[in-house]
C-alpha cells in the first residue's frame, strides 16, 4: 500500500493535494506484518502503555527545544504559526506546538445561520450513510455501528440507526482542539475502552472496523431544545489513536475561558472548544439522525473525484476522497422537513424528552 499515494481535495482551491503520511513504512510494517505473523506483539503495540511512549518519545523526550528549531519544525510541516494565542518563541517544547491554543476568532470565521453545521476539527474529512438506500451509503467501511457507539448503549444505536456520518481524520500537524458543531444540551456522554490503533489510511483499509476498536469519548448533543441547531440528536465521537494519550474534555463559552467538563445538562454553543487530543494522530466522528440533515455539495461530490488517488479508494474499490477542512466552517445543515414529520427531542435524562430514542 505505501507505494501508492494518498491524495485528498484543497476545499479552497479544489485542487488535488499530495498527503506526507508520517512515519508510513513503520505503519505499513505493523499493519501487514506483525498484524499477520505476531498477534501478541500488534496488541502491545496499540496499547495504551505502548501510545504513551511513543507519544512521550516524539514530544516529551527532548524536554527543552531551542525556539529556532520549533521553528524549523513548524515550517516544515506547514503550520501558520501566525494563529498561536501563544508566541512559538515563547515555545520551548513540540507538546506545546501539538497543543497549541488558535485564535479562532480571528483566523477561523464562522456563519452565523442557526441550521448551519461545522466542522469540529481542521481535518480531511469523509462522509458516509448508514441507510442501505442512501447514495452515501458506506456501513461497516470505517467501523462497526453497534461497537462504535457502545454495545451498552442501545438508546443511542436505535435513534442514529440509518443515520448519516462524517469522520474527520487529524493528522500530527494539525490544530488538536475538537469545537462543538452544533449548538445543544448535552443528552449523555461517557467513555468507551479500546485500543490504540493508527488513523493511517493504510491502517483504516487493512484493519477491520478499526475506529470502533479504539478508546473513544461520546457526547450526545440534543439541538431541538432552546437555542438548539434543530438537527435532531447528534453524536460526537472523539477516538484516541496511535500516540493519542488522553482526551481531555474543556468545554468553553468564551475563547478558551474558565474550561469545564462535559457533562448532562451542559449547553454548548456551536463552534466553541469542546476537548483536546495529547497528543498525535486522531479521529472524531458525527452521527446524525436519518433525514435530519445534509452535507455541503462541495463535499459530496468531492468524494467520488476520479483525478486523485485515495488509498480508501484502493481499499474499499469505491471512490472515497478525502475534502480537507477547517474547524468552523459550513459542513452542511439543517433539512427541510414537513411539519407532521417533526418531534422535538427536548433533553434526554434531563427534562424527560423522547423515552428510549423515539418520538
């Protein structure tokens, strides 16, 4: 598979871009020949114990970096440092840069339109269906749908059954803080355990369902209540990966003031900090209610472009290119419903809305 390269859409330019995909051989060598040969020896490697390492290897072990060769890095990588709340040469560590605050007030604009839905995540993105009768329709590529959300959790499985989803993939260089797409109560959130297996498309095609495999945190958000976005419930699903050593939960209202955890009750407003990956490769995924909602046309047909070479095109033999987008900004919204069709949610577990997922 590393003989074939990954290539993803510019949103901004719609041009077709070449991915640098870091560390690629050593993925490629896990995921084929360790996997294959040496069960034991793979799972220690996605374990948790073994993400923390390298994790601390590739960004704690140098514990004080020259603010030149930060620079050095940063440029290479193509990152705009001119967006840091914090001055790189007041940086002295690449955990500082991976968990760099933005001034996304400034640099990442966002509509203002109650039904619009956006980005969580500077990200490449994926969209996908659930229902065997959506255009859309890629179940079980990515991931398992019952694991995904929690065996445990059979409210959530029958709501989101035959939703819509997009996964957003987040590579080393990217801004880690997760923002909060849609503007809602908090239904439920809870953690589930797992490994830590890469986000490397080449580990995504050669695994089976490996987004469902990891350690994940689910948020459940209801935006038909007060100040909602009127989508329905919406999931969010943080998933740790190779390298990710936490998912810390800091919700803020303003800026990145005063952080709090995400908990029932909690009102959250669109496009404000949620969480934070420490740090390396990540995903997060959104479900959304069946007919709720529809994703932005640019993304839609970006997806089965035929001028690049994706390797989830090559693994799954169906076109599936990635769009890369930045956190805010318009993924899609609200759909146009009768109004014999619609049944506000109100607040599962906190004002006594939909019993069990229905209305």
């Amino acid at each position: 598979m590393t003989s074939y390269d990954h290539q993803y859409i510019d949103r901004r330019t719609q041009n077709v871009q070449t991915e640098t995909l870091l560390a690629d051989d050593m993925i490629s060598w896990m995921y084929d020949r360790v996997r294959e040969r040496s069960g034991p020896l793979f799972k220690a490697l996605t374990s948790s114990r073994c993400s923390r390492l390298l994790a601390w290897l590739q960004y704690d072990v140098s514990r004080q970096v020259q603010p030149a060769r930060l620079g050095q890095a940063v440029r290479s990588l193509k990152i705009n440092s001119d967006e840091f709340v914090k001055d790189i040469n007041r940086m002295h560590t690449f955990r500082e840069v991976f968990e760099r605050q933005i001034r996304y007030w400034d640099c990442r604009p966002m509509r203002q339109e109650e039904d619009r839905i956006v980005s969580p995540s500077d990200a490449r993105m994926l969209i996908g269906s659930f229902s065997k009768t959506s255009g859309l329709c890629l179940k079980e590529k990515f991931f398992d749908f019952d694991e995904l959300l929690g065996r445990e959790h059979p409210q959530w499985r029958s709501i989101f059954r035959g939703g819509d989803f997009a996964v957003f993939r987040l590579t080393p260089d990217k801004y880690h803080y997760n923002h909060t797409p849609v503007s809602g109560y908090v239904a439920d959130a809870y953690d589930l355990s797992g490994q830590y297996h890469s986000c490397n498309p080449s580990a995504t095609v050669q695994m089976v369902n490996p987004l469902s495999k990891n350690r994940r945190s689910v948020t459940v958000l209801d935006t038909d209540g007060l100040d909602g976005t009127g989508v329905g419930y919406v999931a969010m699903i943080e998933i740790a990966a190779l390298m990710i050593g936490d998912i810390v939960q800091c919700y803020s209202d303003v800026r990145y003031d005063a952080p709090k955890p995400v908990k029932i009750g909690l009102h959250v407003k669109k496009g404000q900090p949620k969480s934070l990956f420490r740090p390396g490769s990540s995903t997060t995924v959104l479900i959304f209610e069946k007919n709720r909602i529809q994703f932005s046309p640019d993304i839609r047909q970006n997806l089965h472009r035929q001028d690049a070479s994706s390797r989830y095109s090559l693994g799954f033999d169906i076109p599936l290119v990635e769009t890369d987008v930045q956190v805010r900004s318009e993924i899609g919204y609200r759909a146009i419903r009768n109004h014999d069709e619609f049944c506000p949610s109100g607040m599962l577990g906190v004002t006594g809305g939909r019993p069990s997922g229905f209305c």
